[in-house]
C-alpha cells in the first residue's frame, strides 16, 4: 500500500491542534507533525497577499486521502484550504510499514 506525506497549511496553533488531533483519532494519518512560524505568499482574490502560517506535516496511506481530503474542508476555516498529497518514493521500511499497521 502506498504511503502519503500530506501538507496542509493552518492559520494558527488551535487550528493545527484540532486538525492534526481529528486526522489521528479518526485514523486518517499515523502522524502529524506541527511546524509553527512559517510565511506564506500567495495569489488570493486578484492580489498577492503574505501570511504567517503554520504548516502540517501528514503521514497516511492513499486508500485514506478522499476521507483525509473531506474532514479537512469540512474542518478548516479557510474558504480554499491547501491539502497537497505527496507520494512517497521510498524510505525507511519499518517506518512505511508502521504507517500501514497504525491505519488498519
């Protein structure tokens, strides 16, 4: 089964705590790691705007990205919240495999 790293910007602390908290209790990702202090540039409603964000890290599977995808939208504050899935590649195989065994 194929491993995912999701990322998924927040605008604060409590809203990364609520998403990385429902993500793993409904078994939607293994882990979520927090990175606070990030800052964003982006293109919204026809200007360029700069934010300070904190970005989520998500380990899951790909048989859990459309229900990781909804709870997000449904669980989020923004209008367009970023839910960007990366495959991964490779890496540690007890690592991979310990994603699979938390999300069965």
């Amino acid at each position: 089964m194929k491993s995912y790293v999701v990322l998924i910007t927040t605008p604060n602390r409590l809203v990364s705590e609520k998403i990385s908290r429902g993500l793993v209790q409904k078994k939607l990702a293994a882990c979520v790691n927090r990175v606070p202090g990030i800052q964003s540039r982006y293109w919204w409603k026809g200007k360029i705007e700069t934010a300070r964000e904190e970005l989520l890290l998500v380990k899951t599977r790909q048989s859990r990205l459309p229900a990781l995808t909804r709870w997000v939208e449904q669980n989020h504050p923004y209008d367009i919240c970023e839910v960007l899935a990366i495959p991964v590649a490779g890496g540690s195989k007890a690592y991979l495999d310990w994603i699979g065994e938390s999300l069965a």
